[in-house]
C-alpha cells in the first residue's frame, strides 16, 4: 500500500489554509482602496496565488477557489474562479 498517507498527512488544516488565503489577498490587493480598472487583475491573482500554494501542500483534495471583490456602496461584484483536480486518481 504505497499509496496509503495517514491521517495526519491527508487532513485539512484549516489554519494552514486560512494563512494562504490571508498571504494571497495581502499580496495581491495589500492595503490598496478599490479601484475598479484593477480588479480583476486582483481577483485573478488571489485565485492563482492560492491555488498554487495549497496544490504544494501535496495533499490528495480538489480544490475550488473563488475570490469576490466588492465595493461597499452598493455596486456590482467581480468574481474569479479556479479548480485543481489529480487527473490520475480523480474520477475514476
């Protein structure tokens, strides 16, 4: 059973997710105000950044990130979506 990771190794760690989510949005957006020309650049960052940091973690999950950007005055949302799968061993 080489395949086999114990638990530890496979568990979701939500504090290890949560300082990549933070790391992502600090490093795209920091402590810019809203601009609206800059947004989905933002977005997109954010969702590859994060992508990429938990697809190095090497552990067995599919991920789906989404980022919203929103201006707080009542205007229209931007929004960013990626998913990471394990071609070999996902939907078989």
């Amino acid at each position: 059973m080489d395949d086999f990771q114990s638990g530890e190794e496979t568990a979701f760690v939500v504090d290890e997710v949560t300082n990549i989510i933070k790391e992502a949005v600090e490093g795209a957006i920091g402590g810019n105000a809203y601009q609206h020309n800059k947004v989905n650049q933002w977005t997109s960052s954010v969702v590859e950044q994060c992508l990429n940091q938990l697809t190095k973690l090497g552990k067995p999950f599919k991920y789906i990130v989404t980022c919203v950007i929103m201006q707080k005055n009542g205007a229209g949302l931007h929004t960013a979506s990626s998913c990471y799968w394990d071609n070999s061993t996902d939907g078989q």
